[in-house]
C-alpha cells in the first residue's frame, strides 16, 4: 500500500513539476515579448524632437539638460532621447537627400509659426538649411563644394557641334545656365 502511494506522489509530483515548468515558460516568454516590442513615439514628441534636431543641425548633439527638457516635453525618458538622436543622426548620414527635404519643411514650418531660434533656451544655427552647409563635420571627406569647387561652369563646356546637329533647345531657352553647387 506504501508503494501505490508513492507511486501516485511521484507521477503528482511529475506532473506539477511539469505544469509549473510550462507556466514559468509562457509568463517569461510574454514578460520578454512585452519588453522587446517595437513601440513609437508620439506624432508631437517626433515633432519636438525633429525641430531641435533640425534647429541645430550644425551641432546635432544636445547637451544634457536639452535632452532632459526633450524628454519632458516629449513625455519619454532621458536615455530614449538620446537613443532617438543617435539613430537619427545615423539616419540622416545615410540619406542626406531626404534629409535636406525634410529640413527645409521643418525651417518653413518654422518660419510659418514665427518660431524663434531660440526656442530651447540656448544657442541654434540661423536656419536647419544654414544648419546644412555646417553638416560637412560629420560627413569625413563629404564636403562636395571644397574638392569640386564653388560652382559649375556648364557653360564652359558648351559644343557648337551640337547645334549643327540640330541638338538645341526650343527658341527662346538659353543652352545651359551656370548652377551654383548648394
């Protein structure tokens, strides 16, 4: 009779074992699901933080009592601040061209709304275009307008030949015009 007791206890005692093991598993996987999921910011804590960002594209790297102040005002913490910056600097290395898009909607926006440049209580580039011109310091060997010149003379290379072989634009428009490198 002990020994059908045991036996009964142990296959208990399997079983509990077993169901306790697959309860930690489930509570640990959504535990850790829940804290890895992807979650974004708010549309207004995005607008906050691009405006700074491209109100001092000059110097894109807030100083800690500014990204104390963007987290507050964006409702978010100290240290996602810094992460949004340090990815969105990486981004904008990467694609400049979208970039400067981007900047010159936000300077509109700006100018729209009378912001001043000062909005954070400290010292901003003029303009996020301006701001532009400066980025070259964190762009090594990107600074397009030193190596290839101020500006492109188009004009300089233009080819008589190509007007006898009736390659001329429609009366009226000039062949080529001067462009400045921006």
């Amino acid at each position: 009779m002990v020994s059908i007791i045991q036996k009964k206890f142990s296959g208990i005692q399997v079983q509990l074992k077993q169901s306790t093991c697959e309860a930690v598993m489930i509570l640990r996987s959504r535990f850790l699901d829940a804290r890895r999921k992807r979650r974004n910011f708010s549309k207004q804590a995005t607008e906050v933080l691009n405006e700074y960002f491209y109100s001092h594209l000059s110097n894109p790297y807030p100083s800690e009592e500014a990204k104390e102040e963007l987290a507050r005002q964006c409702q978010i913490t100290v240290s996602q601040v810094s992460n949004w910056f340090g990815n969105k600097r990486i981004r904008y290395k990467k694609n400049i061209a979208k970039a400067q898009e981007e900047a010159n909607m936000y300077a509109a926006k700006k100018a729209a709304h009378g912001i001043g440049a000062n909005q954070y209580g400290m010292l901003a580039g003029s303009s996020a275009a301006s701001g532009m011109l400066n980025y070259s310091g964190m762009l090594p060997g990107q600074d397009l307008a030193h190596h290839m010149g101020a500006s492109l003379d188009f004009a300089a290379s233009y080819n008589p030949q190509l007007d006898l072989q009736g390659l001329t634009p429609p009366s009226g428009e000039p062949a080529m015009k001067k462009s400045k490198l921006e």
